[in-house]
C-alpha cells in the first residue's frame, strides 16, 4: 500500500530532523526554565510533613482496625484422641503426610487382584 501523505511527512520530517537547531541546547534548556515561575525552596514543601504525618496515622488506623477484627483462627484438624477415626479395613493403611493430609493406601496380594500365583 502506497500512501503518498505519510511519504510525505515522513520525507519532512528528515528534512526537519537533519536540521541545526536554531538555538544550542544548553541555551533552550535556560529559556525554559526563566519562564518557569521561581518555587521557594525549604527542606520540605510546605504542608508536606503534614501530610505525610496524616498518611502514617490513617494507615496505621485501618491496620488496628483491620487487626481488631480479625476472626479468631480455627483449630486445625489434627488425629488426636478427640477425634475418633473410623475403623479402617484390614486391607487398608493410614499415613499422614502432615497435620492435614492423610494418605490411604490399599494393600492386597497379587492373588486377590487376579494375578497369578
């Protein structure tokens, strides 16, 4: 597709690229900054430590508030003598892998599986 607009542009915009600046650099850099308006420089800006102090506490509020009204963490599920497991057949094993993860493996002879003797 041939777009003889963006050839154009594209064209000028080389020219206007290859171009000397009409003013150095350094020099543009310095009539920017005359235009800008003049800031009073303190240590901090005026107001900001306010600020910052009223963030700090707003923070640390939600936190409190966040921590008062945590619920109370459950009690994690542990085999104990407390809770009663039901009885497990003869042909079965129980491992616990942690406090929360039981493993329940079935054991059998290749003769009850249908293998052969």
């Amino acid at each position: 597709m041939n777009h003889p607009e963006m050839d154009r542009f594209d064209e000028a915009l080389r020219v206007w690229a290859d171009q000397a600046p009409k003013t150095p650099s350094d020099e543009a850099a310095r009539q920017v900054l005359a235009r800008l308006p003049e800031r009073r420089r303190r240590g901090w800006f005026p107001g900001s430590q306010l600020r910052l102090a009223t963030a700090g506490a707003g923070l640390a509020l939600l936190l409190l508030i966040g921590w008062a009204t945590l619920p109370e963490s459950p009690v994690p599920l542990i085999a104990s003598e407390e809770m009663a497991l039901p009885p497990l057949p003869d042909d079965v094993v129980l491992l616990w892998l942690d406090s929360e993860t039981p493993l329940y493996l079935t054991v059998a002879t290749p003769a009850t599986k249908g293998g052969s003797q």
